[in-house]
C-alpha cells in the first residue's frame, strides 16, 4: 500500500472530519443509502463475535463530497446490543459525528481488504473494517474508499 493511502487506511479517528478536511471548498454530505433490520453476513457476524444469525440494525451510506460518492459504509450493530441507541434516527447526520462523542469509545484493530464492497457497485482501491464499542453498545462499521476520491485528491491507484 501507498504511503498515501496508508494514512487513510489505517488511521483510528473519525473519517467523516479527515473527508470534511481533504475537500476543502467541496461540501461534505451523507446519502443515506438504506438502513433495515438484517441477519448480518457469516464474516460480519464472526468479526462482532455474535452467534450467527442474530438480527442486528444495518445501515448504509454513500459518503460524498459536491455529490461524488468518496467512501460508501455499511455498519452493522447487534440488536441485543442496540440499549435504545436510536441509529435509525440518525438519517443523514454522520455516524462518526455521534460516535465519536460517546465516552470511552473503542475501537478495534482495523482489517483491510482490496475487494470491492460486497454491498454496493461501485469500486475502489481499498476497504477496511473494526469494530467500536462503549459499554455493550457495538458496531461494526465497514468503509469502503472509492476510486472518485483517488481522482479527485490526486491519490495513486493503490
Ligand atoms: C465511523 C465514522 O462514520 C462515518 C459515517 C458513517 C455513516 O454515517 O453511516 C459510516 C461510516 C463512517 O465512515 C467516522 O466518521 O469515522
């Protein structure tokens, strides 16, 4: 990997302000893509050490700057561990921007992939996956970067 995209790939703090940063002038917006009630994936499932398959609150965006899709998302929280968090409400205010407010948030290493999302058509050079928690809260959140923000930042292909 990139030096490059080695800064977007492996960093820990809250990708929604880096993206808001890197574009500058362009506006930042959320798309809301769909969000329902699932049975999360086998792989989704084992990485939230949940016994498969548990329903669990999925939600996926398109993160995109002047409405070009840079990052899509899908982020998978265990219904068992949902405690009245009310995710459905979050519509399209940015995950990371509540999260990242809650107190003793964690999270876990990160896993990389160079597949594309399972979930969307678009591609892209790289998706990475971790898992944050506060208390018994918990969510998988997975990100996928897309080639229109390689373009657009300058970025090399990989
Ligand atoms: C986890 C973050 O939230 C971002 C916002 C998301 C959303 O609104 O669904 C999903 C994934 C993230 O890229 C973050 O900003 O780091």
């Amino acid at each position: 990997m990139s030096p490059d995209w080695w800064r977007w790939v492996a960093s820990r703090d809250s990708l929604t302000a880096r993206l808001i940063a890197a574009g500058g002038e362009r506006r930042f917006r959320v798309r809301l893509l769909d969000q329902r009630l699932i049975r999360p994936r086998h792989d989704e499932a084992r990485v939230l050490g949940l016994p498969y398959p548990r329903h669990a609150w999925c939600r996926e965006v398109a993160l995109c700057l002047d409405g070009h899709p840079w990052v899509v998302a899908r982020s998978v929280a265990p219904l068992a561990r949902l405690r009245g968090q009310r995710l459905e409400r979050l519509g399209e205010r940015s995950l990371g921007s509540w999260l990242f407010r809650q107190p003793g948030l964690e999270r876990s290493p990160i896993e990389v992939t160079a597949s594309p999302p399972p979930f969307h058509a678009a591609s892209g050079p790289w998706g990475r996956r971790s898992v944050f928690r506060h208390g018994r809260f918990a969510v998988l959140v997975q990100e996928f970067f897309l080639e229109r923000m390689a373009d657009d930042l300058g970025l090399p292909s990989r």
